[in-house]
C-alpha cells in the first residue's frame, strides 16, 4: 500500500484502478503452471523452517535448564549426580555432557575426544531437514528460470501466430 502512496506523489502518476489484493488476484491469475511447484517449495521450506524453528527453541531452553543444573552441582563436587542429570535428558548439550562426564577420570585427551565425537554426532541429529532446505533453496530459482523460458516460447509462438512478424514487435 505504500508503494502506492509514493507512486501518488510523482507528478503524472494516477490513482490505481485496483487495490493491491486486487492487483496480486490478478498477477497470481497470469502466472502460468509453473506457480504451483513454486507454490509448493514455499510451502514446503516455511514447514521445514517452522518445524525446525520449534525444534531448535525446544532445544535451546532444555540446553539453558541442563547447562545450569549442571553447573550448579558441579560446583558442589557432585559428579554422579551430574552423570544422572544428563544421562536421564535428551537434549543435545546433556549428551555431550554425559560423554564427557562419564570419562572424568581417564584423562583430559580421553575427555576431549568424547566430548568432541559426541558433538559431531549431535550436530548431524540438529542439521536434520536443512538437507529439505538446501534443496529446494537450489530447485525453486530453476523452477522460476523454467517458467520464466515456458513464457518466451509462449510468447514467440503467439507472435508467429499472429502472422506477419516485425522486427520491432519482437524486440
């Protein structure tokens, strides 16, 4: 709509003779067939987005409540029931943890290798869906790119069904 009111105030430009749920009606309705598997890649990338949006924040708090259980009892020397804590979460920080934890006494290295295995394994379970992602981030230019060809073909085909061609009707 403010596009509109910005149009307004150039000197020539004239009210428009619809309004823009109007004019989105009508550009949805010139689209050729190529708008629905574009219609489905949002669809499907907003799904993918929310799902992992709700996911991550799940996560996230869990991670927040674990990381300060935890911290709070190993502050007191209380090892086994840190072990507990998050052995009995899932929560991806808490497995980490736990990896780490449960090798306390063979050393730091040994620590350090466990923490750092766990941690590629819980980064492979939260990159899950971005794979969906990626996919249709690389499909749906060329979805476009395809319609957008469909169109000129169209286009040439009508101006050859139109008869005599002219050299600045094609241009």
């Amino acid at each position: 709509m403010r596009v509109y009111g910005a149009l307004l105030q150039i000197p020539g430009m004239e009210a428009p003779d619809e309004t823009f749920s109007e004019l989105i009606a009508r550009l949805w309705g010139d689209t050729g067939f190529m708008r629905w598997p574009l219609l489905f890649c949002l669809a499907m990338g907003l799904a993918v987005i929310a799902w992992k949006f709700v996911d991550l924040s799940g996560k996230a708090a869990k991670t927040r409540k674990i990381l300060r259980d935890v911290d709070e009892v190993l502050n007191q020397g209380r090892i086994r029931e840190a072990l507990e804590i998050t052995r009995d979460s899932n929560a991806p920080a808490a497995k980490i943890l736990y990896a780490g934890l449960e090798r306390h006494d063979e050393g730091t290295e040994r620590v350090m290798k466990a923490i750092e295995n766990q941690g590629l394994i819980e980064l492979s379970k939260l990159e899950k869906g971005l794979v969906v992602l990626a996919t249709l981030t690389n499909v749906a230019p060329l979805l476009g790119f395809l319609g957008t060809v469909i169109g000129m073909i169209q286009a040439f085909q009508s101006i050859e069904l139109a008869g005599e061609v002219e050299a600045t009707l094609v241009a």
